[in-house]
C-alpha cells in the first residue's frame, strides 16, 4: 500500500528572493493590522446608515474587504509554498540562475541593460527586475559571461552577449 501523497508534495515552490519575500510580508502586515482594520470600520459606519440594499459605501468596503481577505490568502499561500533565495549566497560558478545580475549587451545595438532575475510577483523592468519565466530570463538561465542568450521579443529575435554574471 502507498503512503498518502502530502499537499506538500503536490504544491510547487515558488522561488523567492530574500528582498521579494520581504516585501510580501511587509504587505501582509499591512493587510492585517491596518487595512483589514479600515474595512471592518466602514463596513461598520455604512451599516449605521440604516437601508443596506442602496447603500452604496457598504458595497464597496465589502467588495475592498473581499479582495483584501484575497490577497491575505493569496500571500499567505505563496509564503507557504516560497523557496526563499539569497542571491549573495549563490555559488553557481558564474552561471545565470535565479537571483543572478545579469550584465548584458544587445549584439545589434551595443546597447547595455542589467536585469536581476527574480519571481513572477518581483518582476518590475523599470527597477531592472525580471521574471524567472520571461523569455529573456529562460533564455539566460544556465549560460555564463561571453554566451549569447536569444529569444522571441514581440518585435522579433534579440540577442544579447552576457556580459557579466554577479550574485548581489
């Protein structure tokens, strides 16, 4: 007979970095001890307004206080299931992995980007932050200083030389 197969076992880990996972903590706080707080309140006053079925402000903090119950648990299941990684950490022999800055030039302009590949919730270009499960990034992972990493962009294939591999 098998042993029964754990939700643990079925759920993927999500991987974090250190700064990424610190970030969702910080929200959840917030989430629970201030706007959690604030809804009830207001759902609160509407409901001394008297008549529910017109009342316009208790159907909005019900709404704002079912997506804010939302998010808790949407958080609290990605910290559950997070695989938390320090980048400064890495020793990956100068290969891209997750976490890594990547230092890259793209061959047909010249021009210079670093990225730092991180979880699908981290991810920000403007902030040089990029997804593990974006092309460039699964175009990267594995190649090291001098390789060529090329992929799909909307506007056709890139490629970009990796220039400098570093672990922050």
């Amino acid at each position: 007979m098998h042993a029964p197969i754990r939700r643990e076992e079925i759920m993927a880990t999500i991987p974090l970095t250190k700064r990424g996972a610190e970030k969702l903590k910080e929200e959840l706080h917030r989430l629970k001890s201030v706007e959690r707080h604030a809804v009830i309140q207001a759902i609160a006053e509407a409901r001394a307004q008297g008549d529910l079925s017109e009342n316009a402000e208790y159907e909005a903090a019900k709404d704002k206080q079912g997506f804010i119950e939302g998010r808790i648990l949407e958080i609290e299941s990605k910290m559950a299931a997070a695989q938390i990684i320090d980048p400064a950490m890495l020793d990956a022999g100068g290969r891209v992995v997750f976490g890594a800055t990547v230092e890259l030039e793209e061959e047909s302009s010249g021009d210079s980007v670093t990225y730092q590949i991180v979880g699908d919730d981290e991810a920000d270009l403007k902030q040089g932050l990029i997804s593990v499960s974006s092309p460039i990034a699964r175009a990267m992972i594995g190649k090291e200083a001098g390789d060529v990493a090329e992929f799909q962009a909307p506007g056709g294939t890139r490629r970009y030389e990796i220039v400098e591999v570093r672990y922050l």
